[in-house]
C-alpha cells in the first residue's frame, strides 16, 4: 500500500484525502433564519420612505385644504347664519340660484375683472422692462434687485395706507400735483374709475418688483449663444429683446399671468383699507369698487350669511379653475408653436 501511493504522488497525481466534515471559510457570512424578514424590512425601507416623507404635506393639505374646500361647499347648499352655525336648513342650489340673480355679485364681478386688468397689464409690462434692465451688467445690480423686492415684502396694510393718504381728496399729494397743471381735485373713492384705478396702483406698486425678479431669473437661464448670434445676423437690441428673450422666457410670462390673475381674483386688503371705513366693506357708497373678496366678506361678517359667503367662495375657485383652464391652453399651444 505505501509503495502505491508513493508511485501515485511519484506520477504527478494528486493524492487523495481522507472524507471528513467540511469547515466553512472564514470570512464567509451565513444566511440567518431572519433573512426574509430582514429583506423585507429593506423593501419597505425603499418602497415606502418616499411615501412617509410626502405623508406630512398631504396630511397638511388635508387638514387646512381640502376639508375647508369640501366643508365650503357643504356649507354653499344651507342656509346658514354665523350666530347659530350648529344649525343649517337644506336649500340645494338656491344659493347658487340667488347669487346667479343678484346684480351685487356681477357688479364685484366686473370690479374684479376691470381691476384686474387695469393692475396686471402694465404691472408685467413694467415688471418685464425692468428685468430687462436688471439683465444688463450694472454697477451696484444686487441693490436695485433688493430695492425692487421692497415693496412685495412691505405688509399690505402699510401700503394701503400710504396710498390712501397719497390718493386724499382733499389733501392728497396726487390731487396737489395734479392742482400744479390746472387739474381739479380727483374724489379718488367716490367716483368709480378713479376708485379702481388707485386701487390698480397699489397692486402695481407692490408686485411690479417681484415678478420683475421672475423675469430676471428666467433671462438669465437664457444661453448666450443666442444673443451672439442674433448680434452677428445683425439684430438690434431691441429685435434681440423681441426675438430672443420673449420667446426664451414664454413659460414665466404665462405662469405670471395666471399668478397675478389669482391674485385680482382674490383682491380684498387694498379695496377694504382703502375705503377708510365701513364704505370698504361695501366698496364704496355705490359699491364702485366692491370685489369678490369684498362682497364674500360682507355677506359672511356684516349679513351674517355664512351660506352666501360659501357660495361666493366657490364662484371664485370656479372662476379660478377655468383660469388654470385657459392657462394650460396656452401653454400648449406656445409648446407646440415652439
């Protein structure tokens, strides 16, 4: 027996071992009873920590979003007063029915509509020449930036109440320089379009500056390449404006629009300060300046009808939907000329 195994180890081959139990490498890690468990717990981890972030914003908007949307517009199909809100009466659409029918609301309407337009045409026009100027290299261009965002983060009563003393009929600055050129004195809140033209401006003044930022930002995303070859074609400034930055900055141009839209659809604090008293409820004596906004406050806290009030609230996010509406049909029809 040893001669044979020294000829097989003398031929080149292997010698063989001798069976026995196999010891696992070290380093080598085995496999738990727990390892389903534990790579279940990892497809949670994965699979469910986006879910757990997102929870707290929808729980949020749940809470203070869309129960007071839905509770609104429970609230919209009862008559409800706000002395006894425990006790509603079924009425279906009779307040729809009523506001339909009622000249107060299409007269907040038109105000709102007319003011609108009147604040949000040469606001973005302004807000656009002076992005348009920000965009240049200028000496000292972080404190115009801060000096034209000054105005957004003034409070809304502030401001209101500088203009109104600005807009005084009698003592008014605008009235003296107007009194300079042989321009009479202005009733800037008895009469309506001198009312909602004051009103417009103090909209231009606070928001001017922030959307001109806007502006800015998207202009400054802009390549520069595009500049540089219209300059070599040989495009003015004014035809690079036109043909390079409108079209480069299209989607913020829209998304302005219907943000300052949003905003004179909910227009409440300047209309409401500037009538320095109760004719701000109200809009004036002849209401010539009442607002949705307005006319929402006086129906829920000066008539007491909580139903109305919901009523008008959701005439407002209706308005507001078909605003959202009207804004992706633009945008695809930009996209698609584009």
């Amino acid at each position: 027996m040893a001669t044979q195994t020294s000829t097989a180890a003398a031929g080149g081959q292997p010698a063989e071992e001798p069976a026995g139990p196999v010891r696992p490498a070290r380093g080598r890690r085995q496999r738990r009873p727990d390892g389903r468990r534990s790579t279940l717990l990892h497809r949670l981890d994965v699979r469910g920590a986006p879910y757990a972030f997102i929870v707290p914003f929808f729980a949020v908007f749940a809470a203070f979003s869309f129960y007071p949307l839905v509770y609104t517009a429970w609230i919209s199909l009862h008559r409800v007063e706000l002395a006894s809100l425990d006790l509603m009466e079924w009425v279906a659409f009779d307040n729809y029915v009523a506001l339909w029918q009622d000249e107060r609301f299409w007269n907040a309407l038109s105000n709102t509509i007319t003011i609108g337009v009147l604040s949000t045409v040469p606001q973005l026009l302004m807000a656009l020449g002076l992005a348009h100027l920000l965009n240049y290299r200028l000496r000292g261009s972080t404190f115009f930036r801060v000096a034209a965002l000054t105005p957004y983060a003034t409070s809304v009563g502030a401001a209101a109440l500088v203009f109104t003393m600005l807009f005084e009929r009698d003592f008014g600055m605008i009235n003296w320089m107007l009194g300079l050129v042989g321009v009479d004195n202005v009733d800037w809140e008895g009469n309506k379009w001198a009312a909602q033209i004051a009103i417009s401006t103090i909209v231009i003044w606070r928001w001017t500056g922030y959307n001109a930022l806007l502006y800015l930002a998207a202009m400054q995303a802009i390549p520069r390449d595009r500049y540089e070859a219209a300059a070599i074609d040989g495009a003015s400034r004014w035809q690079q404006f036109l043909k390079v930055t409108v079209p480069g900055i299209r989607p913020t141009i829209i998304f302005t629009i219907v943000l300052s839209t949003i905003g004179s659809t909910q227009l409440f604090g300047e209309p409401l300060i500037f009538g320095q008293g109760p004719n701000g409820i109200t809009g004036g004596a002849d209401n010539q300046y009442q607002t949705l906004g307005l006319l929402l406050y006086e129906e829920g806290w000066k008539n007491y009808q909580m139903g109305r009030a919901a009523t008008v609230a959701w005439a407002m996010f209706l308005l507001l939907i078909l605003v959202f509406a009207l804004q992706r049909l633009l945008k695809r029809r930009s996209s698609r000329s584009s």
